[in-house]
C-alpha cells in the first residue's frame, strides 16, 4: 500500500494544450500521470499499475523519469549500476500503445545534476560540465547553505555538452518511440554563475531561453515536442510563489524569448501526510 500511497502523489492533471498539425491548431486534452520509470524488478508490477490503475482512470499520458535508469547504448558510462534494457523499454511501449497512452520520456537537462550530497551521472562522469566546480557537495545536505546550493546545474555554453546529452535524448527517443520529450528544466538555481568563465555576466533569462531554445531545435529536426516543467518561467516575486515554485532569479523573461511551441507547465508540490 505504501508503494501505492507514492505513485498517486505524483498525479498530475494538466489544463488543455495547444498543438501544430497540418498547420492548424488542434486542441488535445492531456491526462498525464508523472513517475520515476520503474526498475527492472518491477517491471511486472509496473505494468499491472499501468493496465490497472492508470487505463482506467483515463489517463492518457504517461511521463516516465528516466533520467540515467536505461542501458543507453551511445554512452554507456552514464548508465545506473542496475538499469531497463531495450527489451524492458518495449514491453512499455507495447502495452501503453495497446491502451492508448501516450510515452513521454524525461532526461533532467540543464538543473537537477544532483541531490542532496549526491552527483547525478552527468557531472559526476564528466565534471568539466559543472556550472559551479568551485561548489563541493557536503556530507550532509542542509538548507538554507552559504553556497546557496541546492541542486547542481551543468553549464549550457560548455562546447561539449550537448553532444553527450543529445546522444542520450536521441536514443532514448528512439527506444521509446516517443513524439514529445520532456527536459526536466526546473528549480535551476544555478545559471549564469560569476566564477563560470563563459556564463559570468550574461542574462539569466537569456540564457535559459537559449537552452530550452537549443533543445527545441535539435528535437524539431524529428519533428519532436519539446516539454519542460513551467516554474522558471514565473516571477517569483510579483505572484507571491517564491524561489521553489517559481524564479527569483530573473529567469521569469525568458517566458517571451523561448519558441512558443515548447510546451511547458507547472507542477505541484506533494507533500507526505501521517
């Protein structure tokens, strides 16, 4: 039943989205639903949460935080110690395609490179991505800190990033059969960081509208969508939200620089109850 309690905090509603086909706007209403993509020991089990639980209660879309839980076979030294195979992958899609959901697979890009006193794959694989070196993650992880840290970012004008990260989106397209792709994007604290020596003084927004713009293009190039979360895009300060549901460091411009056709959201906060 705990395992259960966990996935329904993670429903997401989302609001009617807008979409380009045949050149006219076409009007789709998503259900979504948003969980960390299974194990492979429960796998089985996943599958039966989808058929039984998911299907019948109309959800149409699934987003599935993959993030470095799959054997990728463009850059293996990123894979998790114990990760879904390509045969894992298609027993996914074959039964969301049979029930008619739709797959959207989710790599965290730019923000989210750690946790707590933990480094994801990315910068701990490739630290010369590390938007701010200078910042050592603690034993243990408190908040607030005088580094101001809360997840790591990687740096979106380092010249060799992209290369890696698209490798992975584009397999991970791929193996999923997937139309949309979702890139994470939120809760960046760190962009545009003084002692980042090709980020020092450029324009928060204008550098994360750069990123979600370089995203958009590489997947449009497939005719794919691309999906972030919408906090960044908010004003933290003038609706009241604060640093964690929106931005209160200027990236809320952004909203007017990034193509309209990314397709972004909000979401909400869970919170654990006795």
């Amino acid at each position: 039943m705990k395992n259960i309690i966990l996935f329904l905090t993670l429903c997401l509603t989302l609001a009617p989205l807008k979409g380009q086909e045949s050149g006219e706007a076409v009007e789709r209403v998503v259900y979504g639903f948003s969980i960390a993509a299974p194990k492979p020991a429960g796998l089985e089990r996943f599958l039966q949460f989808v058929k039984a639980d998911l299907a019948p209660a109309g959800i149409n879309t699934l987003l599935l935080r993959v993030d470095y839980n799959y054997e990728y076979k463009s850059h293996p030294e990123l894979r998790n110690k114990v990760a879904l195979s390509e045969a894992d992958v298609k027993q996914l899609v074959k039964t969301c395609q049979a029930l008619g959901i739709e797959l959207v697979p989710q790599i965290n890009l730019l923000g989210h490179q750690s946790w707590a006193s933990t480094l994801e794959n990315l910068l701990k694989v490739y630290p010369q991505f590390d938007e701010t070196p200078g910042v050592d993650l603690p034993a243990e992880y408190k908040w607030p800190n005088d580094d101001g840290l809360y997840c790591k970012s990687y740096c979106p004008l380092h010249p060799e990033v992209h290369a890696v990260v698209f490798d992975l989106v584009d397999e991970i397209m791929t193996v999923f059969e997937a139309k949309a792709f979702h890139a994470g994007m939120d809760e960046v604290f760190y962009i545009a960081d003084d002692k980042c020596p090709r980020c020092s003084g450029r324009d928060k927004a204008e550098l994360f509208a750069g990123e979600v713009t370089k995203i958009r293009n590489h997947l449009a190039k497939e005719g794919r969508t691309l999906w972030i979360w919408g906090d960044r895009l908010l004003d933290g300060s003038t609706t009241g939200l604060g640093m964690w549901e929106a931005s209160m460091n200027n990236t809320h411009r952004a909203i007017d620089l990034i193509p309209k056709d990314a397709v972004s959201y909000t979401h909400l906060r869970a919170h654990e109850t006795e």
